[in-house]
C-alpha cells in the first residue's frame, strides 16, 4: 500500500532542507548527575525556536553545549553540517554562534560601545575601525542605548546590561542567536519592548534558540517548541500542540493539578 502523504505534502516536494543547527543525542553528565540527557532536535535556517521546560531541566545546560561553555559527554552539534560540539567556545563564536546570558555577563572595565566592539571582534562576522565603531552605535541604538557608548557598564541598570549583553551578541551577526531567558526579569513595558524587538530580529531572517518563562512571548514569537524536562525532550511541535500536551502540562503544574 502507498503511504498517505503529510497533511499539505506536495508529491512532487524536495528534499527537506538541511538544519542550520542540529543537536543528535546530546548528552551532559556531572558525574552520576545527568543534566542533559540524549537530547536530539533540529534548529532551521530562519527559526524561532523556544527552548522551555521547568526549572531544573537542562534547557541552561543545552545552551551552554551549543555555545562551547560546556562539552558535551556524548552526542553530536553540529552548524550547517560541520561538528561544533566539542571546540573552545570561541571556535564556535567565530563559526557563527552567540548567546546571552541567564545571568547577565558584561566586560566591566569596558565602556558601553567597547563591549559591543567586543562582540564584533571576536564574533563570527569580523570588523574593524570606523566600521566597527559605526555598527556598534547603530546596534546600541536599535536596543535602546542610543547616546550612551561612552558610559561605563558599571553605571548601566540591569535591563540595560540585557539591553549591551544582546548588542554584544548581535555585533558579530551571528548566524544562530541563542537567548538565555533575555526577557527574565523585565516590568510589563519592557517586556512589550524586548518581545518587539525579538520580533524584529525573527523578521530579518534571525536563527534564534529561546529558552524562556515567558508564554506571552513563547506564544506570539515562537515557530516551534521543544520542552525539556529532567534533562530529556519531552516534546518537540507547534507551540499550541505543545503547550496543549498533557505530559507538558504535568512537567510545569505538577501531577496534581495536570
């Protein structure tokens, strides 16, 4: 008997096209302590894809194996089909991978625009002089900082340190743009902004990974969801089947209230 086809599958269809970012049985241990555990998904060129999943169940960690801060005890990453996992973090900057941080992370003794300088240096594309100096308060303007290059990071409040840490990932364009709870933290106005500007970034053909909290944004920005839980994939789809999935709900509410 000939297989039905895929709902909206064309006979005559292509090959499905090659992952940006593809993630095959992933596997982090910390001794008899399994925080990621055989976890395989696929990222796709131009993809928003959320990451989510209760605290404590390795969605940080898997981030942290893309970005190189971690190596992976088993399993493969590999970017557009070249093997990642495993190089120094910055091999993998410099590949095409940037990230922010779920504690935010910027370079102290530098000034606001030299951490976005930063950024472009050492990121994946390289740029310099006058050029990099004109991308840098373009970027600082696109996140909000506009006027402030000069200031020391020091005197930044903590939703501007998110505001400098995402121009500094943004500076090198990175071609897979990994967000550690971005929007963690921010007060209703400036949850509108930063979900907008995410969206912005979705608009011009941005790859992004998101892990977050936030269902107001995983629902309005994300193509597809994969929910972790207790270091394992628990389910991989469209946002409204996935939050719709009982297993998903029991992960976050509990057996009790599923």
């Amino acid at each position: 008997m000939t297989p039905a086809l895929a709902p909206n599958a064309s006979p005559n269809a292509g090959p499905r096209p090659r992952p940006l970012l593809a993630i095959d049985g992933a596997r982090k241990a910390f001794g008899g302590l399994v925080a990621v555990n055989d976890v395989s998904f696929d990222v796709m060129p131009c993809e928003l894809l959320g990451l989510i999943g209760p605290n404590g169940s390795g969605k940080t960690t898997m981030l942290n194996l893309i970005s190189g801060a971690l190596k992976p005890t088993a399993g493969a990453i590999t970017l557009d089909g070249k093997r990642i996992s495993g190089l120094p973090a910055h091999a993998i900057a410099r590949a095409g991978v940037a990230r922010t941080f779920q504690l935010v992370r910027v370079l102290p003794s530098l000034s606001v625009e030299d951490n976005v300088i930063a950024g472009a240096v050492f990121g994946h594309r390289q740029s310099w002089g006058g050029e990099v100096r004109d991308r840098a308060r373009h970027l600082l303007d696109r996140v909000g900082l506009a006027g402030r290059g000069d200031t020391p990071t020091t005197a930044l409040t903590y939703i501007d340190q998110k505001r400098l840490e995402l121009a500094r990932a943004l500076a090198g364009d990175p071609r897979v743009l990994l967000l550690d709870e971005w929007l963690a933290g921010l007060n209703p106005s400036e949850l509108k902004i930063g979900i907008e500007l995410v969206a912005a970034l979705r608009e011009e053909g941005r790859t992004i990974v998101m892990v977050e909290h936030v269902m107001d944004a995983i629902r309005s920005l994300c193509d597809r969801c994969v929910v972790m839980n207790t270091g394992r994939t628990i389910a991989d789809g469209s946002v409204e089947d996935v939050l719709s999935d009982p297993e998903v709900v029991r992960a976050y509410l509990g057996e009790s209230d599923a």
